[in-house]
C-alpha cells in the first residue's frame, strides 16, 4: 500500500463521525466542525446542524494533526492555524484554527471541490443565470476581456470561473495561479501553480506574487488567478497593462463598484509605494468586466449584477455600465426567491470586438451587443 493510500484510510478513520458526509453525501458542500460536539454541513447554500460529535477535544485534534501530517505542514503552539488542500481522489479544501486561539476547540473548515462538469450550461439550468447573459459572458471570454468574478464566501465565485473558463480557446497556453488549487480547467494546454507557504524554518515559501513574476516570464496567452487576496493585485493588474489581455481572476466584495475599491486597496497592499490615483488608474484602466455573484436569502446562488467598467471620471471616481442586474419579483410558496437577471437596456462598449474576433454569428443571442446597422458594424470603443 502506496503512502497516499496508508494516510487516506487513517484520515477518514480520524474524521469518522463526519465521513459520510465528506465521502459519501454528494449533497454536501462544505463541513464545519466548531470543536468535538458541534457540526455543521452545508446543503443547498443553507447550512444545517448534523448530530454528529466527536469522542472529546483530543480526538478531533488527532485528526487534525494527522491532516496536518497528510499535506506536510505543522499546526502547533508556534503555527495557530494551517491551510491545506487535499490531493485526489478526495480533492477537500480545509482550513484549521486551534487553541488557545480558537475557543471552543479545534475549528475545521472542509470544501468539498465541485467536479470539473460544471459549465454555463449547468448554471443556467440552476438558474443562476440566463442564456442572454451567458451568452454576452462568452463573449467577452473569447473576446480577451480581462474579467473579474465579485462575491461574498460561497457565492459562487470559482464554479463561475470554471465554467467562464471552458470558453478559452483550446490552442491557448493557459496559467492558472492558486493559493489551494481549486480549478479544474479543460483545454489541452493548461500549466497550474499552487502558492506554497514557508516551511517550520521560515524557508521555502513561494507566494502568489513570485508565481505571478514566473508565469509572466512562461510566455502564457492567458493567465487565471484563482483569488487575489493580497498585494498580487498590482502584479495581476499591471500585466493586464502590459499586454496580457484575457486575464480572469474572483476578488470578494458585494458590488462591482466595491470590487474595483477592492482591487485598489489590495494593489495599496503591495511593497510597491504609490499614490492612491496611481492604483486607482490602473485598476479602472486594466479591469474591463466585472460579474458579480451572491448567495441569496434562500440558498440559492445568482449572478446579480454584470457591469462594464468605463475608467474614472472627472472627480477620479470609477465609472461603471451596468449591462445586467438581478430584479427580485418575489417568493414562492416553498420560500425560493422568484427574480431575474435582466439586461438594463444600456448595450456593450465592446459590441466592435466582436466582429473584429469573428464572432458576429453569436451576436443575435446577446441583447447587449450592438446589431449592423445598414450593413455596417456596429460603432463601439475597443
């Protein structure tokens, strides 16, 4: 028995209280286990207490550091809290916090990766979205528009990304940068890097930014970043300046607006020391749609808004065109949210690209996007 397989069956001997749940239930989207005696799992974007406990505070530490020891990293005394991805087969996303500065006892956070099958297609049915919209997003992919997924913790932000993803050519080479490796891409030419954090020594980290400083030096025709978190946001957003077009990437915020408020608070992050304005051009100038993604009163995950961003205006403020957003019409009887993602009557600024990537024949199934008129093409900025 491989090593891989010797730790596999100890972890889900550790973790039996809540081994069903992780292995078995497909329903289940996230485990929360606060402590031995209280666990929570996640269905259907609603979260759920399950009669599940473990024997006391030693035992579920136990599974914790055999976790630990599974993706070779420390949680001890001098290291409080660990994240860490599992490999295949099982492909978990788990984050760890203990005592004394989790109070309650050991915090485990498990993602369970959703298959790569998802697709626009399966939001759709979902109704996350509608054909109009995704029509407009295909578009924009395959038309290198440097696109950012906005939205809260569980929204929906990497199963967009994956599906947007699906879109990229198939002769591109594709970088894909991750804190946890989360992205399941389906081109033939795709290259994953996955951040790695400093060994008990303080050596041997590799951050985001350094992964970003050697793809852009890997020749890449598109680069996805699966989060930006930190001060990587300037390298991300000075390679959309530089010639990198198609550059997608998910950021947390509530809005299209606070996302780019975001980006510039992060590029500020940096060890780069710039004025405010400097980030803030930058970011109006680099980011050329923002979608924005949010899980609803009811569980259900949505688009809620799509804008275009149209760079600052004479105060310095960002200027936003605001293509979609989600009308709440009402609820029915079973408490779902009854609602729509409707085009604003406002159309593309990028309606001219289309026809210049050849993709005129997909033009009638995007309300957004300026007809011929007369026979000619459609004005709009590039």
């Amino acid at each position: 028995m491989i090593r891989s397989e010797i730790y596999g069956k100890t972890l889900r001997f550790f973790l039996a209280p809540v081994a069903d749940l992780l292995f078995e239930d497909e329903s289940v989207t996230e485990v929360l286990i606060n402590g031995p005696s209280t666990i929570y799992c996640e269905r259907g974007g609603r979260l759920e207490r399950v009669e599940r406990s473990f024997a006391d505070e030693q035992v579920l530490m136990a599974a914790v550091q055999n976790l630990a020891e599974y993706v070779h990293r420390r949680i001890d005394d001098d290291h409080h809290s660990m994240d860490a991805r599992l490999p295949e087969p099982d492909r978990f996303r788990v984050h760890v916090i203990i005592p004394p500065v989790s109070r309650q006892g050991p915090c485990v956070s498990i993602r369970k990766f959703r298959k790569s099958n998802t697709s626009l297609e399966w939001l759709i049915s979902k109704g996350a979205l509608d054909e109009d919209a995704a029509a407009y997003l295909r578009l924009m992919v395959r038309t290198h528009r440097n696109l950012i997924v906005s939205g809260g913790t569980g929204a929906g932000k990497t199963s967009l990304l994956n599906a947007l993803s699906a879109h990229l050519a198939p002769y591109e080479r594709i970088l894909v940068i991750e804190d946890s490796s989360e992205l399941q891409l389906q081109q033939p030419h795709v290259l994953y890097l996955e951040a790695r954090p400093p060994k008990p020594d303080g050596k041997g980290g590799v951050s985001i930014r350094d992964l970003f400083v050697d793809s852009l030096r890997m020749r890449p025709d598109r680069i996805v970043v699966g989060e930006v978190r930190r001060g990587e946001a300037l390298d991300m957003v000075q390679s959309m300046l530089t010639g990198h077009d198609g550059a997608m990437s998910t950021v947390h915020a509530s809005n299209p607006l606070l996302a780019l408020i975001r980006l510039e608070t992060l590029c500020l992050m940096s060890d780069t020391h710039m004025p405010v304005y400097v980030a803030r051009a930058q970011v109006a100038s680099a980011i050329q749609v923002i979608v924005q993604v949010n899980r609803f009163s009811d569980g259900s995950r949505r688009l809620s808004a799509i804008s275009e961003v149209e760079g600052l205006d004479e105060n310095e403020k960002y200027r936003l065109r605001d293509l979609y957003r989600f009308h709440v019409e009402g609820r029915e009887a079973s408490g779902q949210i009854r609602g729509r993602l409707a085009p604003t009557g406002r159309k593309s600024r990028y309606s001219r690209l289309v026809w210049e990537y050849g993709h005129d024949s997909e033009i009638g199934r995007c309300s957004v996007i300026k007809r011929t008129t007369n026979g000619k093409r459609p004005d709009g900025a590039t």
